[in-house]
C-alpha cells in the first residue's frame, strides 16, 4: 500500500521551514529542558543587544526606543527573526517564515525615518507575528491541513493591511490545529505546538501557535481569532494579556477558514485580536488598528472611532464578579485573593452571575457543527490525512449537520440570550450604591490550570461572551512562585478514557510545571466597549503587580 500523500506534503512543510533558518541560527535543542521561556539567552545565537531588544521590552517600550532612533527597523526585525527561528526549532510554534520579505519593510521603514525624521504610523518598525489563517499576498495559508500547503495567497487579509498601514513589520505566521475548532493546536502539516513553560502545559488552541510565541519571546504581539475562546485560552496557557472583541469593531474580511465560504460570516461571528506581553500593549494594537478607519476597506468592520475611556482606570467603576463557577486550587484562591485586592482599592464590586451559561455554550456549539464537518473532511481525504487525536475527540466533528429551520432557531435563540443578557446586566442597577449598572464583569478565564494536551473544555465562561458578543480580555494577576508561597493543585477527574490518558501524561510531581506560570482572569464589557476593557485591564494589571510577562 501506498503512503498517504499528505505525509510526503507533510515533509516537504517540514523541510521547507527547516531550510527558512540559516544555519549559524540552528541549534540542537537539548531533551532535558522543560521551560523554555528565558532559553533563546543561552544558545549563543542572540547577541547582548538583540536579547535585550527581545527580551526587556513590551510592544510600547520597544517603539519608545525605535522612535527615538535608539534602534533601527532592520535591527529590530533581525532580532525578532532570530529568536522566532529558535521558538520554532524548540517550540514548533511557526507555520511560515518571510525573513527577507521583513528585512525589505524595515528597509523602507528606516529609510522613512532617515528622510522625515518621524515614524510612518504608530506601530513603525514593530515585527509581529500573524496566526497562519492571516492572507498574506504571496504568502500561503495552509491552516494546518496539508491539501492547501504550497497554495500562495493572491490577496492580504484586510487586518493585514491596516497592520502594515500602522508602520508593523510582518516576519512569521503562526501555528494552528487541525480544524481551528479545538483548544490543543496539534495538525498532521508540522506537528504539535508546545507551550514554552511547559511540555506538560498544553500550548491550547486555536491560536496557540500565537501564544506559544508570545511566550518564547519570539513576538512581542501575536495575532489571533476567537469565536470560542481562541484568543483568550492560548494567552490563558501562555500566562500573557489576550483581547476578544466584539465583531465588528477589527477588521476580519479575507481572513481563510476551515467552513465553507460564506460559513463564517453567519453563527457565532469569528473576531481577531491580539496576544501581548502587556495589557498597554492591547491598547496599543486595537487602537492602532482602529485608527486606520478599517470600515473605509473592509464590509464586515462598523465605523466605531477610538473613544476616551479613561473613568475605567478609576475605581469609581462598578464590577460585577462571577462567582457561581466551580474552581480548582489555586485559581480558586488567586482569584479570591484578587477580588479583595479590588475591594481594598476601593471598587464597589457586585455579584453576578453567569446567566443562562449551559444554553450560551450549546448555542455556540451547534453554529459550529453547521455543516457537520463535511469541509473539514473533504479537505483532509484530499491527502489522505486522519482527524487528530484533538478533533476525534473534541466533541464537535463528524456530526449532524445544521438545517436551515434549525438554523433560524438557534439564531432566534441567541438574539433573545443577548436580550435577557442587556436587561439583566441593567438590572444589576438595583444592586449598587448608585443605582447605575455595573461597569464590567470580571470572571475566570478557566476553571483549572492547563494540562497537557488537554483539549481544554471551551467551558461557558468562555463561549458565553462569544455567543453574547461581548468584548473580553485576559489579564494575568498573579505569578506562581513555589519558592515564595505555597500552593495547593487540584484538578477535574478525568471521565473519559481520552481524559485518563491525558492525566497520566503529568510527572509525579505536577507543581514544578507550573513555577513561574502566570495565572489570568478574564475582564468582560457591553458589547462594542473594547476601551472600557482594554482600560480596566491596565489597571487591574497595575493592581496585580504584573505589568509585562
């Protein structure tokens, strides 16, 4: 018998990036090494001014100092490439690498700077990675299934465009998971991304490729999409700042999916956004972005202008706190520990609860299923490819396809979610001091630390805002130190045999996985008020301690 031709596509991928690395830039990458997270510093391939480029700075510091002049575009953008080639040697985070495409845009950029004496946009000489489902003319787009390897790109995504518009430096694409419909990224093209704290972290999904880089220190921003948890899961496992916004206000036309055309632009509506270092550095992408006026170039994008927010830094706003969710040791703590710290700033803070959180999740999850998997499947018997582990056992894939009558219904039903949703949040007036409704919503980002290869559950307090359309970030607000503090683990027992599998992946001592891990909490606005969140976070961030992972 014959291989299946997508092992030979699949070799041919491999190679092709292996041969994108230049050789004084490949390492051996040793088998005894768990974290990654500060590993680029030791290979000797970093010199002392490109690990600090990569490794001092978030976004808005690094583009202080380009700014200024203190670094050129060009050297800034070797740096980066540099330590992404090593983040895909040690991590398998990478689907695309365009070094001398980058090398030529900052090029241009510096040559701009020489003879105006300013930056083209606010985001000038910034290299940042795109999620591979990003078009980039020229570029392909594989998405993890090899029966679209080798197939460039004729046209850009519009996000791509008011990226470069604002001055970015576009270097590499990043990983994603068979299907893009699962929170472990694992695909039968490269192989498995793996999370830089850990092995026995899982890198999630379906932006964990984005993730995964972020946390090497590979990109400083990452680029992503959501429409269950896919930006905000992966910078959850990443221990980094995360934003899903409501659809509409970022652009999302020509961005290439798994569903059949047209698939995507009905349900539950897909939206991209950034993974950062910083929550200044959220800020800094959606405004950046905004500021392009994205609805100009793109039918999909409403004509929503950047707005001042700045009465969400105070405390004179008013939290709602989710508290009907199970939680395990320590997020149960770390998040308790954090809602006194919001007390003692002096937040009035109000319960809520996660209304109607099962009927927002199903809903989610029946969009999903609307053409029951047929695309996904006719793609993968193009080359012979098998659904991953991740996807058999995802729960979504092969299914019933969704009929029209039934499609309406779930339709009808979302909208009247969304209803009860406006009218409840309102109500919340009656329970605040002074009679308004609370601000925002602050809610875990998930219920437990993250596994290995675990396709974590897009629990509801994840697909809720989804299916809502209600902007959420991810804010890390405490460091896992086991040298300073002393933590209790506790984690869901696995039910299923796939589950029973994963937990026996974990070391006798589970703890050690994660010293150093970032632990982060959800802030969740009305639908449309990405300032409002994006502003809280920053100084929930503040409150925290932790400005830059």
């Amino acid at each position: 018998m014959s291989e299946p031709l997508y092992k030979s596509i699949s070799a041919k991928k491999k190679q092709q990036l292996a041969d994108a690395i230049p050789a004084e830039w490949k390492i051996s990458v040793p088998e005894d090494v768990d974290n990654f997270t500060k590993f680029a510093e030791t290979t000797g391939v970093l010199s002392a001014e490109e690990i600090e480029i990569t490794g001092k700075y978030d976004a808005v510091g690094l583009l202080e100092r380009i700014h200024k002049g203190e670094y050129t575009a060009l050297q800034v953008t070797i740096a980066f490439c540099k330590r992404a080639a090593l983040a895909s040697q040690c991590v398998n985070c990478v689907a695309e690498m365009f070094f001398d495409r980058a090398y030529e845009t900052a090029k241009k950029l510096d040559s701009y700077f020489a003879e105006h004496g300013k930056p083209i946009g606010p985001l000038h000489g910034l290299p940042v990675s795109i999620k591979d489902s990003y078009n980039l003319k020229g570029v392909e787009s594989a998405i993890g299934i090899p029966a679209n390897a080798f197939k460039p790109e004729p046209a850009s995504s519009t996000i791509v465009e008011a990226l470069e518009e604002a001055g970015a430096v576009l270097y590499v694409k990043t990983v994603v998971p068979q299907s893009m419909m699962v929170l472990d990224t694992e695909n039968n093209l490269i192989g498995p991304a793996r999370n830089p704290h850990s092995k026995y972290l899982t890198a999630a999904g379906s932006s964990g490729g984005a993730g995964s880089i972020v946390a090497f220190r590979g990109s400083l921003v990452g680029m992503a999409t959501d429409i269950g948890g896919s930006i905000r899961v992966p910078a959850y496992c990443a221990g980094a700042f995360g934003m899903k916004p409501s659809s509409g206000r970022l652009p999302y036309y020509n961005i290439k999916n798994y569903w059949p055309d047209g698939e995507e632009a009905t349900g539950i509506l897909c939206v991209d956004g950034p993974i950062t270092t910083s929550a200044r550095d959220l800020e800094l992408i959606v405004k950046s972005i905004v500021n392009t006026k994205p609805w100009l170039s793109d039918p999909t994008c409403a004509r929503l202008p950047w707005v001042d927010a700045s009465e969400f830094s105070t405390n004179k706003i008013k939290i709602g706190v989710v508290k009907d969710i199970t939680l395990y040791e320590p997020i149960k703590s770390i998040y308790e520990e954090f809602i006194q710290k919001l007390t003692a700033a002096g937040y009035e803070l109000v319960d809520v609860e996660l209304l109607k959180s099962s009927e927002l999740a199903a809903n989610a999850s029946r969009f999903y299923q609307a053409d029951g998997g047929k695309f996904l499947l006719k793609q993968c018997e193009e080359t012979g490819e098998p659904l991953t582990n991740a996807v058999q056992n995802g729960g979504l894939y092969p299914s019933e396809p969704v009929d029209m009558a039934e499609f309406f219904q779930l339709t009808d039903n979302r909208q009247k979610m969304q209803k009860e949703w406006l009218e409840y949040w309102n109500s919340t007036a009656s329970k605040t001091t002074t009679k308004e409704p609370i601000d925002l919503i602050i809610c875990p980002s998930q219920p437990a630390l993250p596994r290995p290869k675990e396709p974590l559950t897009s629990n509801d307090c994840i697909l809720a805002w989804n299916t809502l359309d209600y902007p959420a970030s991810v804010v890390p607000i405490e460091k896992i130190d086991l040298a300073k503090k002393t933590y209790k683990f506790e984690f869901p027992k696995p039910v299923t045999p796939y589950e029973h599998q994963l937990e026996a992946m974990f070391p006798e001592d589970r703890s050690k996985s994660y010293d150093g891990f970032h632990v982060g909490i959800q802030v969740i606005g009305r639908r449309q008020f990405e300032e409002s969140v994006i502003e809280a976070s920053k100084t929930f961030a503040d409150i925290a301690g932790v400005h830059m992972v």
